[in-house]
C-alpha cells in the first residue's frame, strides 16, 4: 500500500541564505539525474532495515526521492535543503492530492507526518515537535568528494543534526568511488579544466580515500560499516545527459568561470565515448557509503 503523506509546519519555513538554482535546472534533477542514485538509496535502506520505526532526518534532501523511499517503507521523514526550487519539487513529490493514495478498500491511506524545510539542521530544530520522539537515522546521500568545500562544509552540518538525533543513531554519508571505477571521472574533469583561475576549492576533483571517514570523525562519528554500490548513469540522448550533468551543480563554477555555452559544448564532447550507436549515453560508475554513529 502507497502511504499517503501530509505534511507537518509547526512553524513557517524560513528563507534560506543560499541561492536557490534556477527552477529549470531543479527539474531537470528531479526528472533526469536523480533517478540514477536510487541503487544507492536502496542499498542503504535495505543496509539499516529502514521501515515503520525510523524517524529520519534528510539533510540536502533535494527534489525529495530518496525521502520517498524511505516514506513508502513505512518511514516518518523530515527534509532540509537550502535550495528552494528543489524543495518545491520535494513538496509535490510527497504532498500528493490526498485523494491519490487510498487506503484498503478505498478509504484513507495511512498518514504519515512530513517535513520539508528551506535550510538546514537548525531549521529541523525550530520546527521540531518537543512531544514527538527525536531522530533516529540521519542521512547526507548527495556524494560529495567532487570539490573541497562540499566535504569541508558538512562538517558542521552533520555536528548540527546530531544534536537532533538519539545517541547511538546512524549517520548515513555518500560519496563518489574510485575515480577508476567511474566512468563520468572523465566528463568531470571538464569542470576542473575550465575552473583553474578560480579558487582550487572550487574547482572540480577526483574524490579521495577515506575521505567519507575522514568527515565523520571530524564531525564526533563513529564508523560503523560502509558499502559500495553500482550506480550507473544512463541517459536517452546527449542532450539529457548534458543537461542532468549540469543539474548536479559540479559545473557551476565552470559556468560562473567561462559561459553555459563553452561548458555546454565541453560536455558533449567529453560524452562522445559515451554514446552507444543507438544515441544513449551510459556511464558506469560506483559509490559509496558509511554508516557512522552518534556516540
């Protein structure tokens, strides 16, 4: 059964300090790139048995998927993101019309409480409920290790959720694997090519060992098991590809270096080994996860 999901605002949603992407490109993530994580939700899911009893905390939530997963397994979930476009996309995505999900012999569907929030961990704190019971699983499943910063900068954001979270909770990270086990390294590297001028902090970068360890204990974690997961990515056409690269946001200091056209046209050509004689695009890849607890 398909739960149908409300959502829950005990206090208004404060507008976040960072700059949301453009709608469109929000919606081609949700529509094009998103998808090509689900092995990587899924096994981490299946990995800590994720079901009626887990009250989970997304941070960088995104368009919503991965907190669906989770909702439809039984899962209470509350998400944050900074980006508002993706939040938006979030709230359609799990706050259906709630005539769409009935129940068993055509009544109510199981109702389920649902947060999504602009910001972050602190935002997940004001608009917590003090009646209901704290987190007990809290996950970061947007990979990191393409740039300095996006490792540096969930530092303090994991400190922050844990807070929120019973002691002994799993902390879930993601990150990208072995440069050599993942065939999109190589149109990465067009967004390091172009950023050189800038900051190396924001320039693009193979992800590094340990690096998920690395975070964790930096933020007070204590690992507790990882895994490795084939996440594929697989496109319709050139042009889908390049528009779900751009989505994830590892070109935009590319874009901001020289112009969405030049970074446009570097891609296509990167995506060349790519293309099956059909027209799709495939790319091999594997991630990443570690299970981290709060102590």
């Amino acid at each position: 059964m398909t739960p149908m999901l409300v959502q829950h605002h005990p206090h208004p949603a404060p507008a976040s300090p960072a700059p949301s992407r453009a709608p469109s490109r929000a919606r081609d993530w949700a529509e094009i790139q998103e998808r090509m994580l689900v092995p990587l939700y899924e096994a981490v899911y299946e990995h800590l048995e994720v079901g009626t009893g887990t009250r989970l905390l997304g941070l960088g939530c995104g368009s919503g998927l991965a907190l669906l997963m989770a909702a439809t397994r039984g899962a209470q979930v509350t998400g944050v993101d900074t980006d508002h476009a993706r939040v938006d996309l979030a709230r359609q995505r799990l706050l259906p019309d709630p005539g769409a999900h009935p129940g068993p012999g055509g009544g109510p569907g199981m109702r389920l409480e649902t947060a999504l929030l602009y910001g972050g961990p602190d935002e997940a704190a004001q608009a917590a409920d003090p009646a209901r019971p704290a987190y007990n699983l809290v996950t970061a499943l947007q990979p990191i290790g393409c740039t300095a910063d996006d490792a540096e900068g969930l530092v303090p954001t994991l400190r922050a959720a844990a807070r929120l979270a019973e002691r002994g909770s799993a902390v879930v990270l993601a990150g990208w694997g072995p440069p050599e086990r993942c065939a999109t390294t190589g149109v990465l590297r067009v967004a390091g090519r172009l950023t050189e001028r800038l900051r190396p902090q924001d320039a693009w970068r193979p992800a590094l060992r340990d690096e998920l360890e690395d975070v964790a204990a930096r933020a007070g974690l204590r690992p507790d098991g990882s895994g490795r997961v084939s996440c594929p990515f697989g496109y319709a056409d050139t042009d889908s590809a390049v528009r779900g690269l751009l989505s994830t946001g590892h070109f935009d200091a590319a874009v901001r270096a020289c112009d969405l056209a030049t970074v446009e046209k570097e891609i296509t050509e990167a995506l060349h080994p790519h293309v099956r004689p059909d027209g799709t695009v495939w790319m091999s890849n594997v991630f990443r996860y570690l299970v981290a607890r709060i102590p």
